[in-house]
C-alpha cells in the first residue's frame, strides 16, 4: 500500500493550489481519505476528508475554501484549496484507513504548501 501526495508549493496570499495523492491501488480499498496537516510546533489537524460513499468532511477553518474530490479511474484523491492564507501554510499530508477487526491508517510522504502575505 503506498501513498504519493504532490502538488505543493509557494503561493501568495490569495491564490489556489490543488494537491493530489495517487494510491499504489484502487482507492475504494480504503473506507476514508483524508488530508491532514501539521504547520511547524503545532499538532496534525484533519483538513478535509472523503468517505468510500463519497461523503465528504472538512474542518471549520477550511469550510467553503478547500474541496475534496477523487478520480477512481486514476486511484487518487485531490485537494482544490482556493484563497490561500497565510495559515494555512503547513506540510499536507494524505491519508488512507481500512477498517476492519482493526484499524489500519496508511500514510502519504507530505508535500509542502507555502503561502506568503
């Protein structure tokens, strides 16, 4: 099972990016996806998340700015982050959990997102 997040980068306040994170398999393996966050000193925090059903969850500070989508056709889940903060700079995260007599989270390598005032 591996994960790959991309997309990162520098952006001004303002402005978009869109990650992405390809699974190694078909995603629907995993009951939830989801992308997580941790800005340098502070706790990872869950950004937004996307059940195998298709419903979708996002935290309070990213509401109506960022949006969870995914492609099954090419195993990935996206991340469209529109009016970038200066906030919201921080290593992002892909996450995919299995549930089963356990659970199973599996983790993406983080790509970086740097938003500048």
């Amino acid at each position: 099972v591996q994960l790959q997040a991309s997309g990162g980068g520098l952006v001004q306040a303002g402005g978009s990016l869109r990650l992405s994170c390809a699974a190694s398999g078909s995603i629907f393996r995993y009951n939830v996806m989801a992308w997580y966050r941790q800005a340098p000193g502070k706790q990872r925090e869950l950004v937004a998340s996307i059940s195998s059903g298709g419903s979708t969850a996002y935290a309070d500070s990213v509401e109506g700015r960022f949006s969870i989508s995914r492609d099954p056709a090419k195993n990935t889940i996206y991340l469209q982050m529109e009016n970038l903060k200066p906030e919201d700079t921080a290593m992002y995260y892909c996450q995919g959990r299995i549930v089963q007599s356990r659970v199973y989270d599996y983790w993406g390598q983080g790509t970086q997102v740097t938003v500048s005032s």
